[in-house]
C-alpha cells in the first residue's frame, strides 16, 4: 500500500482573520493539547507519534499551500531574496500533521506536529490547463524531482508501508501537480466576505492546485486563495516599510490582463484534508 491509495475527506479551514506576515513566529513552549504539558505526546515518551501510532509520526491531515516569486520583466519564475536566510525557490507544500496539530488549530508554529514535503517549482513555462481557462492568471506544473522533505528525519519518520519507503519520491512521482492563481471561485469570495478583515478583503485573489495526490474527484482545486507582497524589482527582496509587516499588491494590482505583477505569491487552500487509513 502506499499514500496513493489513501482516500480523502476534505473539510473547511476554520481561518477567522488575516493579516500580513512579519519576519517570523515563536514556538510554543509547551504542547496544550497534551495530557501532560511539555511533553510531545501521550505516550510518556519523547518521539512526536500519537498513542498508538506505532512509533511512526501520526500523520493524518495534510495542508495543501504553494509560494512563489515572479518577474513581471522576464515573464518567468525566480528565487525569492529572503533577509537572514537567502535564495528561495517556490515550492508546493504538503503539510501532514498528527490529530494534536488539528487539535492546535493547525497552527504553522508547531511544527513538531507536522512535517512538510516541498516539491520546487523550477520551470515558468504556463501549462495547458492554465491557457484554456477564462479564470486563471499565470501558473506553472512542478515538472522534476527537485525538492525535499523532514518526514523521514528522527521524530517525522512515516509509516513506509503507507507513505513509501522515501515520501518525498513518492509524492514528487505523481503526474500532475501544479499551481496557478487567477480569479476567485464562489466558495472563496464567501470566505473572503465572512472572514477576513475589511482593510485585507482588496489584497485577496483566487487560485487552483493541481493536486494528483487527492485524487480525480479533487484533482482540479479551484478554492485556493491567494495573496502577494511587493518585492525589489532587482533584488527579489520583500519588501518591508519598517512596520513588520511585509507590503501587499492588491488583488486589481496583480493581474495585468497578459501578465501577473512582480511579486511573493502564497496560494493557501480553503480546506484541510482527513486521510482515511
């Protein structure tokens, strides 16, 4: 058996509020959702399996999101210049998380309850899929086994008999993957009305991943919802006006008819995914 065989139910992100991202986040000291505080788990011991998980990480939810830097100039991809860090290449991230990390709100700062597969987008070329839609921008399929992953790392290391003996080749093995952004699907503009900020509804756009990993019923996700910050036209570095804060291009900026503005793109789904072992 391995993850493609896994069946999915999806189920709607419970996201409240939004606003731009600073230059990082602060662990948790402590596990709330556990039992005993401090520890990783239940089970009295140090690894990061749930109890019963058979000393393999849980991972149960995934969390399907993508980033991206463009050059308006070249028509084409490139790395983002992250300060303290360097070269970043867009990626599409899968996020697989123990039960405790939905427990926790599927927060992104506990990151000892989940462990990520990235697979690199390297190739601008515009796909079919993306120039026979009315609806899409710009976008891009992962074409090669350029990536990585932590989920076989100690503490992340999955059960092989579901994932594979190397997660990371199994995923990137499937054909298909892809992402884009354009205008936003019915589903997203109710999200963007009922859930996030007045002053931040502007800067939100819409988005698909081509997501083989889901299956042919979910295949084509259209309710991705996106945003992108400003970035140095030479630099590719974001731009940040000494608030914290990194700076949005709005949606109505984005989108030149032919072209999509020079920017940091984050595609991030509506939904999150429960595999069914």
């Amino acid at each position: 058996m391995s993850v493609r065989d896994l069946p999915a139910l999806a189920l709607v992100l419970g996201l409240a509020s939004f606003a731009g991202c600073g230059g990082g986040t602060t662990k948790d000291a402590t596990d709330a959702t556990d039992a005993t505080p401090g520890d990783d788990d239940d089970d009295d011991d140090d690894n990061r399996e749930s109890e019963g998980g058979g000393g393999f990480f849980d991972a149960q939810h995934a969390v399907f999101s993508a980033q991206f830097t463009y050059d308006s100039a070249t028509y084409s991809l490139v790395e983002l210049n992250y300060p303290g860090y360097g070269a970043v290449p867009g990626t599409i991230d899968i996020k697989l998380g123990t039960p405790e990390w939905l427990a926790a709100g599927l927060d992104s700062a506990r990151d000892d309850l989940y462990c990520v597969v990235s697979l690199v987008l390297d190739d601008s070329t515009i796909p079919g899929w993306v120039t026979k839609s009315e609806t899409l921008w710009y976008g891009v399929d992962f074409t090669g086994g350029t990536g990585g992953t932590n989920c076989n790392e100690p503490g992340y290391e999955l059960d092989p008999n579901i994932w594979g003996a190397d997660p990371f080749a199994d995923i990137a093995s499937y054909e298909g993957w892809g992402i884009a952004v354009g205008d936003p699907s019915p589903e997203v503009v109710e999200f963007i009305d009922k859930s996030l900020k007045v002053e931040d509804q502007p800067n939100i756009f819409g988005g698909t991943m081509m997501n083989p990993m889901l299956g042919e019923a979910y295949m084509d996700n259209g309710d991705m919802w996106s945003y992108t910050f400003v970035v140095d036209a030479a630099t590719f570095e974001p731009y940040d006006d000494g608030s914290g804060y990194y700076t949005f291009i709005s949606a109505a900026d984005a989108n030149l008819g032919n072209n999509i503005a020079t920017g940091w793109y984050q595609v991030n789904d509506l939904y999150y995914w429960t595999f069914s072992f």
